[in-house]
C-alpha cells in the first residue's frame, strides 16, 4: 500500500524467511502448536482431555479463522480469548479444554521464544556463510602485501589477507556468542498468573507431582530441552536483553568492516561490488560510492542503540510482571532481527563482490616502503664500512627532506634517490632497491592466515557444513 506506512526493514532490506517469523501467522500458528501441547500434556498427565479433542485440534492447527478472530477480539478487546474463541468455533469438541490452566502469557511468552529462536537460528547460518565467504578472500589474498594502518597512518606493511583476518576475527567471536544464546535456549513453560503454577495444582487436585511434569512435557512437544526453572508471569526480559546485546555485536563487527571496506574505497585499494548499470551519484556521473558499506554500518547504529530497549526493560520491571514492557518489545525485538538481518543479508553480498587492485595496493606500500626499510638500508651500509651513528642520523634528515618533498610539494617520495646520492652510505641503486621488497617487511602475514584459516576456520565450516552455500543478491 502507497498510503500507509510501512517499515523499510520489512519492505526494502529483510528476507522473506525472517520477516514470516515475525508474521502475525507465525504467532498465531504457534499459539496453536502450544495449545495442542498443553492439551495433550494434560492428557497425558491424566486430566480429562480426550485423544479425540487433541486430534480435533491438530486437525485445525494451521487453518486459522482470522475473521471469527477479529471480530471478537473488537467485542472482548483481548487477542489470546479471541483466538481461544475462534479455535473453538472450530473444534466443538476442544473448545472447554483450549488453555486450560494457562494464562496469556503461556501462549504469547513461549511463542516470542520460539520465534527469536528460530531468528537467532537463521543469523547463525547467514553469519557463517559470512565467514566462509571472507575466508576465501583471506586465502586468496594471504600474500598480497598492503600498507597497515595505525591512528590511519602508514605503519608497517601486513597483507591485504591478514586484515581479512581481522574482520574475520570478529564475526567468529560474535558466532560462538549466537552459539551460546542457541545452546541455552529454554521455553517459560506454563506457570501461571505469577509463576506458582497454583491453577495446576488445582487442576491435579494438589498432586505436587504431577502439576510439576507439566512444563517439561510441553518442552519436549515443542523441541526444548527445558523450561526456565522459575518464573514470574513472563519469562525473564533479561533474555530480550540477551538477545539483542548478541545482534549488537554482530553490528559492531559488521559496522567495523564496513568502515575499513570505505575507506580502503577512498584510498582506491579495494571496492564493493558495484552494478553495470548502477548510478553512484546523481550529479556526479563518475562517482562509485559504497553505499553498501555505508549501509551496513547505517543499521548497525540502528541495533546497537535498539539493544538499549531491552536492557530498559529488564532492569525496570516491577515483582512478578508489569505491561509496560509489551509495546517496546513488539517493536524493539522484531526491528532488530529484521535490521541483523538486513546487514547479515548486505555483509554476504559485499563480501562475496569485494574487488581488489593490487596495483595501487602495491604503489601505496612502494611510496611509503623507503621509509620502512631505512634500517635495512642502514645496516647494508654499515655492512660496507660506514658508521652507524653517522648514518643513522644522515638517514633521519634524508626522511624529514623526504617528506617535506612529499607534503609540501606534492612530489613523489625521492628518499631513495637522496640514500643513492649520499657517498656515506655508499650503495648503488640496485642495492638499495634489494631492500625495498613488501614482501620482507609482512612478518608472518600469510602463515598467520594459513594457520588461522587451518586450524579455527575450517573446523567451524565442518560443523556448519550443512550450512554453507548462502549467497544473497539485493534488490536495493
């Protein structure tokens, strides 16, 4: 619709398979799939719920009546009874034993668990195939020297697969942290109106016992290996807080190699993709800007403040649950999987186009290298009879001159040719030139990258095997 707002996350930038998630038929076809569950928990428990009304009810399971719905939820202005309503106008036979004992919370908690689950699952896979995707880079790159940076000035030369590393680095540590979230997911259970589970005991006719299996047996039906041992009305929004402090820092990593990805853009070494038929500026034809980059790092802001929502939150709830918490999360939680996403979805993409001139990486490292390699060239002198100290500070007024020819003129760095005009050192151009290889001054650049992709890499791909393969093409 062109007259109704709509979020750019959900119409420009966020795949299909995240925003379903996040989909009002999402939410109420597991609001069902947690009813069948109490309900067949219950029968199996021995409460007097038949096979037959939890096979009524599984045979509706997806059919959901969305009008009957809406329409009692504008007379009963209540979402969890409405669907109640609408799910027992289609199974007769269920409808008195539809959330028995539970409160709303059973259905709308355990479903946002369930839904960030599956949307921290897909951020895994996406943040893998990241990794993947750089690691060939990595490899392909590992001997190319490059200039490094320090404070953005020329420091010494490492390789265009060693900084690959970096950002590699980055999204490993923010995977085990995915990792970690996953392997410690648990459902709230069913534990009533402040987490006493008193309607059960009620229901169980005060057996302890049995009112106590209930939340295990509808983990297992629901594929979770536990419940949160103990609760208020809600599950903890401490995991809300969790959970997007994990996106927050996949952000900041992405938004880190964004930034390096523009400026090596700036500086002509490497680019983004860039389309045939793309336009880079409207008034300024020749332009190829990194608006990809400049995206990524654009909604990273965006989720590493949204990570403060929750944070609020969690700290600001009161005993066994308030409701001021609803309307943020609604919004807080689901902008932020569909915005981790969204850069998920541009870093695959970039990654997977970068494009390097080796060239200009190349003259970058040569204009800077005299200077680098000023020791080597000093010892070389010595080697042939000159003085150390005396050349040592011949050398120091050779690069000052140097640079003021660099700076103030705008001339080419001519440091080598004053060493070659200079009788104290000595040496001929050639000689002098045989110090002057990148590839000397990149220290243990590719072994690094070697072993690295060896040995912490590559296991992560093999336990992710099933995973690898994701490529992503953008429609804006």
């Amino acid at each position: 619709m062109r007259d109704t707002y709509e979020s750019p996350l959900s119409s420009r930038y966020a795949d299909k398979e995240m925003k379903y998630l996040f989909s009002p038929d999402m939410k109420f076809k597991t609001w069902r799939r947690l009813w069948i569950a109490l309900a067949e928990s219950e029968m199996e428990l021995g409460l007097p719920v038949t096979q037959e009304q939890v096979d009524e009810l599984k045979a509706h399971a997806e059919d959901i009546n969305y009008e009957v719905a809406e329409e009692r939820e504008r007379l009963v202005r209540h979402d969890v009874m409405s669907h109640v309503y609408a799910y027992g106008q289609q199974c007769p036979k269920a409808a008195g034993i539809i959330h028995l004992g539970a409160t709303s919370c059973y259905v709308g908690d355990n479903t946002d668990i369930i839904i960030m689950t599956e949307a921290m699952k897909i951020v895994r896979k996406k943040l893998v195939n990241v990794i993947r995707i750089l690691s060939h880079f990595a490899e392909e790159y590992k001997d190319l020297p490059t200039l490094a940076f320090t404070h953005f000035q020329p420091a010494q030369p490492t390789t265009v697969g060693k900084r690959a590393t970096l950002w590699m680095q980055e999204f490993l540590m923010d995977l085990e942290d995915v990792e970690y979230q996953l392997s410690k997911a648990k459902l709230l259970g069913s534990k009533g109106t402040t987490g006493t589970q008193a309607s059960f005991l009620e229901l169980f006719d005060g057996n302890d016992e049995m009112a106590a299996k209930i939340d295990a047996k509808i983990a297992e039906k629901m594929g979770y290996e536990s419940c949160f041992a103990v609760s208020g009305q809600t599950y903890p929004r401490k995991l809300d807080s969790q959970m997007l402090n994990v996106l927050s820092c996949i952000a900041q990593s992405a938004a880190k190699f964004s930034n390096d990805i523009r400026l090596l853009q700036h500086l002509k070494e490497v680019e983004e993709p860039f389309e045939k038929n793309q336009i880079g500026s409207s008034a300024m034809a020749y332009k190829r800007n990194p608006m990809r980059s400049e995206r990524i790092a654009s909604l990273a802001r965006y989720i590493v403040v949204d990570a403060l929502n929750p944070a609020i939150t969690a700290s600001t709830q009161w005993f066994e649950r308030t409701l001021d918490d609803s309307a943020n999360k609604r919004i807080a939680m689901a902008e932020g999987f569909l915005a981790a996403d969204a850069i998920l979805n541009i870093l695959l993409n970039v990654s997977d186009g970068l494009v390097v001139y080796p060239k200009v990486v190349r003259a970058r490292v040569m204009a800077e290298l005299p200077f680098m390699a000023s020791e080597n060239i000093m010892m070389k002198a010595v080697k042939k009879g000159g003085d150390r100290q005396e050349l040592h500070e011949r050398l120091r007024e050779h690069a000052v001159a140097a640079a003021a020819v660099v700076k103030q003129e705008g001339k080419p760095n001519d440091m080598i040719a004053r060493v070659e005009a200079d009788p104290a050192f000595g040496l001929t151009r050639e000689e002098i030139e045989a110090e002057l290889s990148p590839e000397a001054f990149t220290g243990r650049s590719a072994e690094q990258v070697t072993e690295f992709l060896r040995d912490v890499i590559q296991p992560v791909l093999d336990a992710n095997a099933e995973d690898v393969g994701q490529h992503v093409e953008l429609n804006v």
